[in-house]
C-alpha cells in the first residue's frame, strides 16, 4: 500500500490520511492551507477528489479514520468523444467500461479502426502524458458490455498471474435461436483456431485450450431463447462457439452457425438481428491492490428483450 501511495504523490497527487471521522469538504479545508469553500467544492465537481482510490464529488462524504483522500495537482479533462464506451469505474490504477458493439477491444498492429483501447489511451493521456492502458480482457467486436482495463502494466501482470484468484464471476447474457432444451446446463470442450481464424470446438482434446460454460435458460418466447452464462474459463469466442456446439447460434452470429430468422409474420421477424446478441452484463473482482471486492453489473439491451416480448 505505501509504495502505491507513494508512487502517485509523487507525480500527480497530494496525500492526506484521515485521523478523525469528519465530511469531507471539511476535512479538505482543515487539511489544505488557505483553501477556500468554494475551491474545495470546484475540486470535488471537477472529480480531482479520490477517497480510497475512487472519484469522489460529494461533499458531505463521510470519512473514517486511516482512509486515504488524494487531491489530482490539475484538473483531469475526463470526456470520451466516442459513444461506443461509457466508463462505469476509475481509480488511480483501473478503468471499467461498457462498450457497444461494433468495436474491437484492441486494434491490430497498423489498424487505424477505432478501438477502446485506443479511445482509453486518448482518455488517460488527457490527465498524464505518460499513462496508456492495459488491456486485462476482451470482447468480441460484435460483443457489448463491460471491459476492464489496467492503468499500469504491474497492475495488467497481477491479474494474469493471479486470475482465478481475482475475478470471482463473469456473466453473459444472450439471445439464442430456438428454444432451449435444458433449464441449465455445462458445456465443456477443447477449442482451437484454423488457419481462417475460426475457432472450433471438439470432445476430445485436440491440442487446443479447454474450456467450460455454464448456462441457465431464463425464457422461451418467439423461437428464441434468452440465456445466461457463466465462464469458468474464459477462452477466445468461448460462448459462441459452445452455443453452435447445443446447436442454439447466437442470434445475429452467422460466423457460427445463425442461420435465419423466424417464419415472416411474427412479431420477432420485423425485429432487428443485424448484431451478435451477446452482452457482457456482469464483472465481480477483487481489487488487486485494496483487495476490496467490486461488483460492476449494466441492463440487457433492448434489442434482446424485444425479441421475447
């Protein structure tokens, strides 16, 4: 905890550690020399305040004793130009956002595609030159939902060496053509990539990575099913191909193996399907330096829910 302290101190923050309980506008003031009311509420509406590593803005915030409140040296300009991701956490060492689909997570060597990685790096270089993100995992380009990433490569490292560790659960949800057999189930397999980049699955191991879903059936309407999915192991186009695999494709996935729509003249057929029905709607880690347990969760988009009204 010192050296992480000690490490933003030393750039771009001051330190104060609470002693006595107290709101924090006050604690500002008795902590800052000369600070006036008005200023220590600029601060907090401009988000310079961190309480603990997380934005502050509130003024009455409580504090206790031994909590760490940090003030930024200059005003962070925290704006996104792009409405393909929305950030739902920062801290001064993560960032979680929910991206849209249609975006890659990281752009390919030479890509000039916009990615969110590339739309994080323009972010955090507004409040220091020096800073990039890491990427610590990834979404299909037609997948949404929530992303993480590290605003330091020790702290990208902590989660791949310790993953099992630190992320507690990470839950999908999706639409999927026909209706569901099972109420839930696991689906386990061996999966490996072709020299066309399609990955494939097989009973047997074929020198591939193993992988396993868990699945929950939550409703059957229009000759869809919406499903819910939890991933033991968190393998490259996993979900996808698992669902080709019970041979319920993903709404939307032609790559594997959605096929049609349902019968002209029901309701779900006038429906849009011009996107893979798939959402990343919940994340639940541990934070690797405070240790505190984080549980990030967004709606299911509208798409899916009309499809099954």
């Amino acid at each position: 905890m010192n050296t992480y302290f000690d490490y933003k101190a030393a750039n771009h923050y001051t330190t104060y550690t609470v002693k006595e309980s107290a709101e924090l506008l006050q604690f500002l003031m008795t902590s800052i020399s000369g600070i006036s009311r008005t200023k220590v509420k600029e601060f907090l509406s401009q988000r310079m305040v961190y309480v603990n590593n997380q934005i502050v803005t509130q003024y009455n915030y409580p504090l206790k004793p031994g909590t760490i409140v940090q003030v930024a040296k200059n005003r962070h300009k925290r704006t996104i130009a792009s409405k393909m991701v929305h950030v739902v956490y920062e801290d001064a060492f993560l960032i979680v956002v929910e991206k849209r689909e249609g975006i890659l997570t990281n752009a390919l060597p030479g890509d000039r595609r916009n990615s969110v990685k590339g739309i994080l790096d323009e972010y955090v270089r507004r409040q220091n030159k020096s800073f990039a993100v890491h990427t610590v995992h990834r979404l299909d380009k037609g997948t949404s939902g929530l992303l993480l990433f590290a605003k330091r490569r020790d702290i990208q490292q902590i989660f791949v060496d310790n993953w099992q560790d630190i992320v507690l659960d990470r839950r999908y949800i999706a639409v999927v053509q026909g209706n569901m057999e099972k109420d839930a189930g696991t689906v386990t397999s061996w999966l490996t990539d072709n020299k066309m980049f399609v990955t494939y699955s097989s009973p047997t191991d074929n020198g591939g990575k193993y992988a396993v879903t868990h699945y929950r059936t939550l409703q059957r309407c229009n000759g869809y099913s919406l499903v819910e999915f939890k991933l033991e192991t968190g393998r490259k186009n996993q979900i996808r191909v698992h669902m080709q695999d019970l041979k319920h494709p993903i709404v939307g996935d032609y790559k594997y193996g959605y096929q049609n729509a349902p019968q002209k003249g029901s309701e779900a057929s006038n429906l849009p399907q011009n996107r893979i029905h798939l959402h990343a709607f919940r994340l639940v880690f541990r934070h690797p330096i405070t240790g505190e347990m984080l549980k990030f969760e967004t709606s299911f988009p509208k798409e899916f829910t009309d499809l099954l009204k």
